[in-house]
C-alpha cells in the first residue's frame, strides 16, 4: 500500500506515469465508469474547500465510487487528537488512532486537508494530523493540503505545463505576492519542487524574509543540480519575470515572522502584484495559480483575463488527477496500460 | 445553452413542456435512471435549505448523476466576491469570475441559491451573485431562489395546480401573512407571474406598504391582459377569499420599510394569519404554500391539516419539477417525445 | 411499515435475523449493489456525528442508494418545531409535520440522530423529535441515537460479540468511566438491553447517583428473569471485573444531578478510569466502546491498543448493521433467505 502525501516520496517518473493516467481520463472522462463501483471514500477537511472538494467528489463519482466530504472540528464531526499518550480531558473527543482505522474499515481510501495553525512553524512542520493518518491507516492515504506540501496541486500544475509545452529546460517563475493574511506555504513548496523535479530552471522572486523552508530549498537544489538546471532566489519582482516561460503567481507568509500578515503598504503591494506589465517582460508565460485568488491584490485583472492564464485548466486539470491519484493508490491505474495494449 | 434563471425568459408552452416531462417523471421515477451517469452537479447554497436542496440532490441521483452541495461563504467554502474590478483586500477570498468557470470544468450544470442581504432593494434587485453565475457560466445554470424569484417553486406550484384543475380563467389568491421576520419576495413574485402566465385571475391580499415590486407588477397585468384575465390587490383579507380556486399563503417584507419585519400587534396578525374561517369563504379553494411554513402564525392548524392544503404534493412536485428543469437545461428531456412516438 | 427506533419493539430473534443478514453482508459486501439503486435515504442529524455518518452514508452507496445528509439546525437547514398547537412565532422555521412527509416523499427511509438537551429527563426522554419523526413519517424512520437509545449501536455490538463468542450465559459487564461532561445514556441503556435480551448475565459497575433510568433496568431485569440470568449493580470498580466475558466501557451523567458533569477529582478519575490491571481480572474479555472515546480518562491506552480491544471490529460492524437495518426496514431483506435457497 502506498499513500500519496509528499512529492519527495516519488520520482518525477512516477509522477508523469499519474499524469499520463489523468490525460488519458480527460480525453474520455466516463471510461472508467465503474472502477470504484460501491465503494466510498472519505475526504476529510478540517480547513475550506472548493477545488479540492469538488474535484474529489466528481472524480470519486465518476468512476463509480460514493465520495463523503467530512468536514472535521466544525459541525459535522468533533475535534480530533492526533499525539499519542495523551490524556483526553480537553476538547478533543476522538483520538485520530480510532477515528483512521474506523475509516478505513468503511472507506477504500481517505483523503485530508489538514493546513497549519499558524503559530510555530516548527510545530506546523510536523505535520500531526497528517502524520497520525498515514501511521494509523489501513488503506491509503491522500494528502489534500498539509502544512508543507500540496502534492495534488502540483500534479494538476505540471499537467497543464505539459498540456502546453516540454518543461525540459524550460524557465519556471514563482513570483510572491501581497495579501491580506500570511498564507500557508504548501502551494509555494510544492510548486517549485515540482518545477525542480520535472527539469526547469527555477526562479524564486520574494520579499526579504519571505524565503521557503530550508529543507524543500535543498530537495529543490538537489533537483536542479541533477538535472543540470539553474536555480536562483531574487528580490527584484521586474528582472525575475525576463525569458520566462511559467509564472507562477502566489502570496505565502513569511518565516521569519511566522503568522504575521505581510505589509499592507501601498507601494509594497503595488511592487509585488503581478501585473501585464511584468507579464510582457516574459517569453509569453503561461501565469498559474492554485485558485482561489484575489483579483488586484495578487494579479491584476488584465492578467487573469488576458492571454496569459491558464488558471481555470489548471483548476480542470485537479479533477483528472484527482482521479489518477485514486485509482493510482488503489492499484487501479489500468487504463493508459490497457490502451497501449489495444495500439 | 440555456439557464433556468428567471419566469420571464420562458413561454408558459415551455414551462409547460417542462411540467409535461415531470409529469412522466412522477409516474415512472425510475425511468431515466442513467441519463446524468458520471456527471456531478454543483447546488450552491448562500443560504439554508431543505426542499431545493433535497429535491435537487435525490433528482440528480434518481437520474444517475452525482450531486455535490456547497455551503458558500459557510462552512464549507469561503465568501465569493461577484463584482468587477473590486481590489480584493476584504473578505471575499475567491471570485466568481474563477470559481464558476472551475465549477463548469468539473459539473454539466449548476444551481444557486443566493437570498437579498435585505438592506437595499435597489441593490438585492441587482442580483449580483446570479448574474455573474450565469455571465460566467460555461454550463448551465439553476436558479434555486435568488432575490426577485423562485422560477423552480413556481415550476412545482403550477404542476400541482394542473394536477387539480385546469388553471385557465381559474381564480388565484396570494395572501399575505404574517412573520417575524421580513422575508423575501422571490416566492410572491414567482407565484403571481406564474399565475397570470398560466391564464388565471389574480388577487393579491396585502396590507398597505406591501406591494410587490413594480416591475414584476407590470408584467403580471400584461400577462393578465393578454389572457383577457383579471388582476386585483385588496387590502381586505376577508372578501379577497370570496370564490378563490387557489389561495396561496405567503409572508414577506414590506418594499417601503425594506428590511423591517412586520407587525407584531396581536389584532394585525389576526387579521392577515390564514383561518379556515377565510378558507371557507373560497370555492373549495386549495391551500398552497412553499414551505417552511410557520403554523398558527402565517396560516392555523386547521388549515394545513384541513381538506384543502396541497403542500405536501407542492413540495413533492419540487422533486420531479427539480429532474426536469436538469433534463431541459441539459437538453436530455426526451421522456416525454419518446413516450409520445411510441403511442 | 415498521420503524427501526428501539430495541424493546423487536425480539431477540428479529435482532439476531438482522445480524444474520450483517453477517451475510460483511462476507460479500458488494454483493447487493442495486438494492437501492435511484433511490435517496435522508439521514438528519440534529448532533455531531463520524461513525454513524460514515456507516449510512456508505452503507447506503453500496447497495446502490444516495445518501443525503442533513445537519438540521445547525447550518445547512432551520430548526424545527416537534409539538403540535404552538404557535411558531420563536426560532423554530418548520413544523416536523410538513418537514418530515416531504422527505417521505423524496426518500425512502428517514435516519434520525437527536440528542437529549440535557436539562431535565423528563422531557429529554419523551424524545419529542423522534417521536414527531415516526408519528409523520410515511416511510421507516432509523433511530440514529435518541436520548433512550441507540439501537444501531447495540445491533453492531451484539454482532461483534457473536463473532466471538455464543453470547448465551456469558458475562457482560457495562462499567461506567470518568468523563468532563455529563454525557447521555443512549449507548450505556441499549448496551444492557441488548446484553440481557442476547441472554448474558450482566453486571453494571457506576459510582453512586449513576444509576440508569428505572424503566430501561426494568426492561432489563424481566430479560435477565425470563433468560435465567444474573444482574448486578455494584459500585465496586475492581471486583466488577472478576471473571467477565466482555467489558462495556461507557461515561455517562448522572440522572440525580442531571446534566452536572462528573467530578473531575483525580482519585475518582483513576478509580473509575478501565485500566489493563481491572481488565486482567477478567476472563479474558473483550473490552468494547461504541466511540468516540477519550484515552486515558475513559480507558487507558494500554487497554485499547491491547489484546482486549476489539473497538475498531465493533466500528466496522456499524456498516454492516446499518445495511441490514436498511433492507430490513425497506423489505429488502432477502440475501440471507435467498442463499439459503440455494443451499
């Protein structure tokens, strides 16, 4: 059994082999119709959703399965403790070593949605819910956003660069952005590992103080390294858009200030936000975004609307690799197989 | 493409062809059971729910397709910004100009339900949420109650009025009644206009300052015209029963003191709460209401338990009225044709 | 039509015909797919819930059913009002009179989860919702947990004890454990209940003021008489266990000071905390708990991840229960019978 939970757990190989699955599944989407027939799975959310959700469960449904979104620590269900050896006299009502095994007698595979709380990052990185899924769980076990990572995302974003270009040697830009709230850094993480691994030369404009995790740093160095690509960290967010070929556009809290909002500074925003100014400096990048994002503040609208982005088939491409991912955890992934054998 | 969004786009040949399918879809449920498989559905919900949202969720799988429900700004998911152009430094985390795209992406349709904030006329009469739902839909879109109308209730009201009588040179009764709270006017305003569509003389019972918007009021004394129909408002709850075929009850807020509720004086609400007294005045007049009905307040127990109340039927048609309105939409509704060429 | 609401309506014989068709069930789980295909089941919870959600829900996917999960009250739907004549001038949106024969017309059966409120039993045990729910209700309605019991619970445990063991004169011990609040006696009352029908002996272990309520002792007094069986009520948390078959380990509160939590003072805790040292004084039990449960004050870890343990067994059992119950109430029963058939 192999659960789907971090990038740095699979080669670029194995990921392409998923993404491969979820092109054949979008080119004909009912074909597999009958795949998880009967079965349900648990999708598990203890922040909001949308993508997230909506894909699952029209993945989940649309070959054949019973999605169950549940929502937990808010209505639906009751907190949940995730260390061991705990004495539960507090607020949580169910320690995650039953309320995982029980899923997995019920369900075929469970996903989670877990994001940091936001006050230390040393705690946040450990990643306890996570963590306490994948030690107790019986089948196998989706990550849907946790404190370091969103692998699912990352699939859906290398998809849509393949869908338009080789990514070999190509020039991938994150680009941090304002915001109102110091966001969570899995996307940020996930989208340069990604880039790293799938043999782009990487750029990483930010603030000062606004660096990644030194760990997912160094996987990404080690990625580049082996694949003979460059990897630079800038501060300049006009010279780090020229000659790209992918901008990818996302605001993340800072490190340095763990859970402190960045400035709302007038002049510091307008710095960051991407704009069609920035935009044309680059070799006619693709502009990506995990979705949702806010309008003006992140991107200007001349972006999102112009002939730049491609933010809604990446938000389409999280469906087909929502349905690669399950069927590739549940040793389902027969169909590329299948129809090569066909050829 | 066609939205199911408002009265006033549909002839009353084509709301009635889509009452004929449902009709069908009443006797033989089971029928079209595989006419959405694999496909999901997105119903939106800005506000609470039980009929749309079950209607809506067992017709989706009574045909096969997947329904998937969204608490929006709730819970679930986050607040959606509707707006152009808006600097999103507030608290609207996504826009639709984003989030409905993605949702046609992933489901063959989508319903909304999104209430006045009840502030403004002016400004819940703008409809924002619907009309940028159905400005950036790439799929259709279900309007499941927005600030001027309730087209599906309308859908299921006339069903179950067709299911007794034929409605033409019929009477019908809207009287008001009372509540705590101002409520909406989208089920006044529907039930009317699909009256006077369907060829019925309409009475409208309120009290002074409770008028219905001018708007719908014109269109109401047009249809009313063209059917050579006649169109009364009163503000005597007593002799606005006198030979009624159809009284339906219904409480909502004042367009002159928008926002405030009603009186609560005991004599007021005497005068308008819906009696069997009242009832009796009728010509054996059903009792319709949409449902959540609050007893002994806008109508007393022997009416809703006495001989003339549908409203059980009325809220079972929402069902089958539900399924057809999502095979017009979809441009699957060919039970009916089929049936027809087999005779 | 017959409701599944309390053990006390069925014979030991009945519960165990619906055990079988678990048994059956959990053997080949996929085998009755389309039992409910294009029909919905609506489960209301007006309370929190995990294993009993997840159990219907998919349960009801694997026989081909949609599930639709209400949270009434909270959330996505208004409260409801359950008694008749009042005038619902209050919170309360809709009477359970209109509410509950609509979703009879929409579903095929009605679960309902509604605990007590905790202010007095006496009006927490006339179970006013669930009472409204059958008195309305035109298809089955399922008690998912009333404030007197929890029959889906104790089926589920009746099963896992049969797994193990022939019940009949085996000894059944319920031992009350520490808790921070005044928890209902759903599960305790139904454990006992089921346990003396099933013809065990049974010893019940509370500290003083923790009786259970007078009629459900009295139910179980006449099983235990006519069974020729042994009950026991003792206050003694460490001779309870001598030589027990299976250990029921469940907080409530109190019934003397209703809705008081228990006292939090260190001594009582461990006295009344199951530990593996009380559990070794048995006959090699199981030690069972519907869950949720809170480790290290309800039981100690040492006890739920040792040999004893069979909880998770017993949350799995909720699927396969929740199924049978379904086909049971809807007449569908007849996978055990036809396999037999064939025989």
């Amino acid at each position: 059994m192999r659960h789907f939970t971090h990038l740095k757990d699979y080669t670029i190989d194995e990921l392409n082999a998923i993404i491969d699955e979820a092109v054949v599944l979008k080119k004909a989407p009912a074909s597999r119709s009958s795949a998880l027939a009967g079965r349900s799975l648990a999708f598990c959310f203890m922040n909001p959703s949308l993508r997230t959700q909506v894909s699952f469960s029209a993945g989940t449904a649309s070959l054949g399965g019973n999605p169950i979104v549940l929502n937990m620590g808010s209505g639906g269900t009751w907190g949940m403790e995730a260390l061991e050896g705990v004495v539960m006299d507090g607020t949580a009502a169910e320690h995650l070593k039953e309320a995982v095994p029980v899923l997995g007698r019920m369900c075929a595979a469970i996903g989670l949605r877990s994001f940091p709380a936001g006050k230390s990052w040393a705690e946040d990185k450990r990643e306890d819910a996570l963590s306490a899924f994948t030690k107790y769980s019986t089948v196998p076990v989706v990550n849907m956003e946790s404190a370091s990572g969103h692998p699912c995302q990352a699939l859906a974003d290398l998809m849509t660069i393949r869908e338009k270009m080789n990514p070999k040697k190509k020039n991938f830009l994150l680009s941090w952005a304002p915001h109102v709230k110091p966001l969570p850094m899995a996307v940020p993480n996930s989208s340069v590992e990604m880039a790293s691994m799938a043999g782009m030369n990487v750029t990483i404009a930010r603030p000062e103080g606004y660096d990644l995790d030194p760990e997912v740093m160094a996987r990404v160095k080690k990625n580049c390294e082996a694949n003979g690509t460059e990897l630079n960290v800038t501060a300049d967010p006009q010279t780090a858009f020229d000659g790209q070929h992918v901008v990818y556009g996302k605001s993340w809290g800072s490190l340095a200030e763990y859970g402190k909002p960045p400035s709302a500074d007038p002049a510091f925003r307008a710095k960051w936000t991407i704009s069609s100014e920035k935009m044309r400096r680059t070799s006619d990048a693709l502009f990506m975004h995990c979705l949702p994002v806010r309008r003006n503040l992140v991107v200007n609208d001349d972006v999102l609307d112009g002939p730049w982005s491609v933010v809604v088939d990446e938000a389409e491409n999280r469906l087909h690799t929502a349905k690669a991912v399950l069927l590739h955890v549940l040793n389902l992934n027969s169909t590329r197989r299948l129809q090569e054998t066909l050829k």
